[in-house]
C-alpha cells in the first residue's frame, strides 16, 4: 500500500479495542490522528480543531453517531461541521443502517472488523475532497459508497492471522501491538460478559444487545470469530424483537472457554482483569 499524503483524522469510537487499532493503523500510513470516545466530545474536538475528515462509529453510549452527525450538518460545532467529510464505521452491515447513515449526512459507509485498505481508500477520498471543497454545501448521499461486510459460517475459534496481517505488526515496525492489542481484549471480556449476563437477569434487552454489539466488533477485529458470531446472533436474537435471554449468559460463557484453551489463557486469571483505563492513541 502507498504512503498517502498525511491527514488530521478524527477518531470518535466509544470501544477502546477498535479505538485503538483505527489510530494506530492510520498513524502507521503517515496520519495525524486524534481520538475521542464519544459523540458530545466530537463536537467540541471540530468545533476547535480543523478535521480533514472523521471516522465515526455508529453506535456510542452518550450520544450515538447518527445523532452527532445531524448535529454536525445543522451547524451545531460551527460552520466546520456542516461539511466535513464523515465515514460511519459500524458492525452492521444491513442495508438499512447504510441508508440511515446516509440519510444523517454521512459520506461514506464501512464496517467492521476495519479492513485496512478500505479504510486508507476511504481517507485518502474523502479527506482530499474535503480539503478541495472546503466550505461548500454537498450532497452527502450523491458521493456514498457501501462497503459490505460479513461473519463466515462456521467461524474460526480463534485467527492468528488477522493480527499478523495488522500492517504495522506484517512490516516489522511494531511487531508486539499483535500481542499488546490482544491482552487489551481479553481485558475487555469480563466486563462484557458480566454486563450480558446481568441484563439477562434483569431483562434488560437494551444493555443486553449495546453489550452484544461490542463484544462482536471488538472480537471480530482480533481474529476471535466463534465469540464474535456468537455476539453476532444474539445481537440479532435481540435487535428483532425476541425478549428471552436466560440462554445467552451459558452461549457466551462457552465461547469464553473455547477461547481461552485455544489461546492457552488462564480462564480464573482472565476473569480477574481490570478494565484497562482509555488512553489517547
């Protein structure tokens, strides 16, 4: 892949898995790249600081991306955010997001687990055309493009070479963020599973499938296909309505378990980590 003439990239992504390895996949190709964790802090970060363009994760706790985006294009950050080139970044891949992106004002349309040369054209496009049409009104959905994604049956448990293919672990620069990243996500797991489990009990169908919906994204980045499939459905067993979720505590608890064998992790230790604090990229 070609060194792209650098780039003031925004970051808004609430999972810090994704977070982490959007910046630094960017940064690897040459980018400046600011990150923040939520929708309310986008606004203040373009209302202060010129963007060539953003990344905007579709689903966030404070305030969710479609909403920032509206906010954004009716000016509430300044006349910078009428304009600015913004690709949705999302683990969904049905044709109504796509539509509903767009139709917040939204450029472009990615999802995830992040492929990198997908992500480098996205940028290269849209933050270039932002530069050369900066200040003018567009016509958001005339210039969308969908990129389609999509979980394999019969997914692997775990693939070792989704993070080796990472560019800058595959080129030699930072051969240990394969590992480094790794131990972020398995940091990341007791949390998510006691959240799922906890909605269960309470019948909280929303926390249930927000919950769901990280743990397939941030999975699916790393190469833990069988746990993000796993999140995959029962995102799906939610986002269509079923309210019965006693048997999605036992699916989740097992793909744990698949996961920490095949990895050789100590399955008490792992369920003993501490979140690890956000940290700048």
């Amino acid at each position: 892949m070609q060194q792209q003439a650098p780039l003031h990239v925004l970051v808004v992504e609430d999972e810090i898995v994704n977070r982490d390895m959007v910046c630094h996949m960017l940064r690897h190709f040459g980018h400046q790249v600011s990150a923040v964790d939520g929708g309310r802090a986008a606004l203040l970060a373009i209302q202060s600081t010129p963007y060539d363009v953003v990344i905007m994760d579709c689903r966030m706790d404070d305030m969710d991306g479609l909403e920032t985006t509206r906010r954004l294009r009716a000016g509430d950050a300044g006349s910078a955010g009428r304009a600015i080139p913004i690709i949705a970044l999302t683990a969904q891949a049905f044709s109504t997001d796509r539509d509903a992106c767009l139709a917040a004002g939204m450029n472009d349309f990615l999802t995830k687990p992040v492929d990198i040369h997908q992500l480098m054209s996205a940028v290269a496009h849209w933050g270039h055309w932002g530069q050369h049409n900066a200040g003018t009104e567009h016509d958001d959905a005339a210039h969308a493009r969908h990129k389609s994604g999509r979980i394999v049956a019969a997914p692997q448990v775990f693939d070792q070479g989704v993070l080796a293919a990472l560019p800058m672990v595959a080129d030699g620069s930072q051969p240990h963020y394969g590992a480094l990243v790794l131990d972020m996500y398995f940091k990341s797991l007791p949390d998510l599973l006691h959240t799922i489990r906890q909605a269960a009990i309470e019948g909280d169908t929303h926390k249930a499938q927000h919950a769901a919906h990280s743990l397939k994204s941030s999975s699916a980045a790393v190469g833990a296909f069988a746990m993000a499939a796993c999140a995959a459905n029962a995102e799906a067993h939610l986002r269509f309505g079923h309210q019965d979720m006693a048997h999605l505590p036992g699916q989740f608890d097992t793909e744990f378990d698949r996961l920490c064998h095949k990895l050789g992790r100590q399955h008490d230790l792992v369920q003993k980590a501490q979140y690890p604090h956000a940290e700048h990229c």
